[in-house]
C-alpha cells in the first residue's frame, strides 16, 4: 500500500512538473519567428523541410525535441488511467492535449503555429516512452493497485473429504458393513461363504448325530438278539 501511494505521488508530481516545462517551451513567444512560421495541416510537409532545408543538427534538434517532448506522456499517463485499454487511452490523451496546445500556438501565441508534424512527432514520442518504460511502471502500479481487493474477498471454505468415503466397492478401512466378497478383517454380519471356525463347529456336530445314530443302531440289534 505504501509503494502504491508512493508511486502515484510521484507520479502526479512529475506530471505537474513535465505540465510547467510543456507550457514553458509550447507557449512562449517567439517575435522573431513570427514573419517565418505559417500552420501546417499537410502530415509530413515539416519532416521535409527539416530534411531538405535544416542542417542535420538542426534538423535532429527540431525532430528529436518534439519526441523527447513527448515521452513523458507515455509513462506518466498510463499510470493514471484505468488498466484496461491502457496504451490507446494514453494515445488519445496525448493526441487530445498536444492538438489543445497547437491550436493555442497558432491562435494566441507570437511566432508560433500549428502544425501537424508536432502532433505526430509528440504521439510517436510517446508511445516510445510507453513502450521502454510506461508499460512496466503502469503494469507494476496497477498490480499493487489490485492486491487490496484481493484481500478482501473472501474465500470460500473447502468441504473437508470424509476418511471412508461410502462407495460400491469394499475398501481396506471399510469393514462395518457387509459386502458381495469377504475381506481379510470382516465381518460382523454372516457372509455366504461359512468361515474356519464355523466348519469346525459343524464338523463336530455332525460327528456326534452319527455316533448318536451308530448307537441306537447296536441298541436295536441287542434287543433283537
């Protein structure tokens, strides 16, 4: 929590310094450019005079400001919108705000004007800001963003699973209940198939019914005889 709010701080600090320093250098007169800017509409017209007319260093100068100009948009803003669809609303904020500073130039400004290859140069600045460095910050903020909620959603309790669970089959622990097969430990209940010790117990009752049966047989015979 605390490195969340840090960040978001800071954040906002340097979107407020970064605001201070886009109005210095966007808003400031220039008299002495005022007989030689006009507004450019036409994408590309600028980028060829900056080759053609410029010296390279003037012309890296002039192109390389307005991507620099632009970067801090995309790793200030992503962090400030919403998570979802991150890139294309940081994308049209950054067109939206250097659009309102064009047409401020061109209106209010001395020697200044619009001009669209500012726009383009200051959105492609961005999303090069977004992509080094706007998309790890912003991901690793609204992460940490997330983490309080997933606290306090409650989780559900798992059911604990029974120790015997009762099913068709006989199982080693299960012995309470009799089955179609005897096992090793059971049972409590008579199974069709007699045990040890209850064929003994018969054995021995059928012997007395035939020692029984061979006496009142040689009864028989010495009455008879």
């Amino acid at each position: 929590m605390l490195l969340q709010v840090t960040i978001l701080v800071a954040v906002i600090l340097a979107m407020v310094g970064f605001s201070v320093v886009l109005a210095k250098v966007t808003l400031t007169p220039s008299p002495a450019s005022e007989d030689l800017v006009t507004s450019n509409l036409h994408p590309g017209r600028s980028l060829r005079q900056y080759a053609e007319d410029y010296t390279f260093l003037a012309a890296c100068k002039q192109g390389g400001g307005n991507l620099v100009l632009g970067m801090p948009f995309g790793v200030l803003l992503p962090v400030l919108v919403p998570r979802r669809l991150r890139m294309i609303r940081m994308v049209l904020l950054t067109v939206l705000v250097i659009v309102v500073v064009e047409l401020v130039q061109g209106a209010l400004v001395a020697g200044r004007a619009f001009d669209i290859d500012d726009v383009i140069l200051n959105t492609a600045g961005a999303l090069f800001g977004y992509l080094v460095l706007g998309r790890r910050l912003s991901h690793r903020y609204h992460v940490l963003a997330a983490e309080p909620w997933r606290e306090t959603v409650p989780v559900p309790a798992r059911r604990s699973k029974p120790d015997g669970p009762r099913t068709g089959k006989p199982t080693g622990k299960q012995t309470g209940k009799a089955t179609g097969k005897p096992t090793g430990k059971s049972t409590g209940k008579p199974t069709g198939r007699p045990t040890g010790k209850r064929t003994g117990r018969a054995a021995t009752s059928w012997t007395r019914v035939r020692q029984d049966v061979r006496a009142r047989l040689t009864r028989g015979r010495d009455r008879k005889s």
